[in-house]
C-alpha cells in the first residue's frame, strides 16, 4: 500500500503559522474571504502555508504562486530575501500594501488571477481506470 508521506515541519515554523492565522490582518482577513472555498474562479488558495523558515501569508500550489500582503511592519530588505529565497525554490511571488488589498479589492483580485495565468482550453483527462 502507497502512502504519501509529508516530511514534517520544524514545529516553529507551524507555531508561527499558527499564529498569523489566529492574529490576521484586516487585509490579510478580507483577502482571505474572497480566495478561501473557491470563491475567486474555484481556485484553491492555502492561508498562512508554511515554506520553511518563512510562512506565506497566501499560496496556490499549482501555480506555485506566493501572495504577501504587507503592511507596516514589513521592511524592504527582509522582504527582498524572503523573495529571493523563495523564488530560488521555484515559487513565484506577488505582493500587495495593506491598503491596496483594502481599497482596491477588485484590483488585487484581477492581479492574481493574472499572476495564475489562463485556465486550460482543454479539460484535463481523467487518470488510468476511471471514466468510461
């Protein structure tokens, strides 16, 4: 029997994902509301995923594609290595101020989604053994 096996986390990195779930932004809280169930195209987003060290305030795993919504707190040059790191690992990574997620909802939306690029023309085909 094949089981997928997740290496685990260093448990501060969950901690910390943890928190910023529980402790959101008013940005990161109204963003969330439009990516979470599907809600923006039926795209699946995760909150707060955890890409060691770093937390990824948003993350689309099958484009790969990192959403930072920043604020005051966050400082240039921190941001800059975080971005470095993670798009040295393969992901791509798009950010917003807090008061663009806040004023300009419908505007970040439209980012991301360009971020993600156009769905297939095509319906993917269905594994070996299921269909008709």
């Amino acid at each position: 029997m094949d089981e997928h096996i997740r290496a685990s986390l260093p448990t501060i990195t969950l901690d910390s994902a943890k928190r910023l779930r529980r402790d959101a932004t008013d940005a990161e809280t109204r963003l969330w509301y439009y990516l979470r169930a599907g809600r923006l195209n039926g795209l699946k987003f995760r909150r707060q995923h955890p890409i060691p060290p770093y937390v990824a305030d948003f993350y689309f795993d099958v484009a790969k594609l990192v959403i930072e919504v920043d604020g005051s707190q966050h400082a240039e040059v921190q941001d800059a290595a975080r971005t470095r790191f993670l798009e040295s690992k393969g992901f791509r990574v798009i950010r917003f101020w807090d008061n663009e997620v806040l004023t300009q909802t419908e505007s970040v939306l439209e980012a991301i989604l360009q971020a993600i690029g156009p769905p297939p023309l095509t319906p993917t085909p269905l594994p070996m053994g299921e269909g008709l």
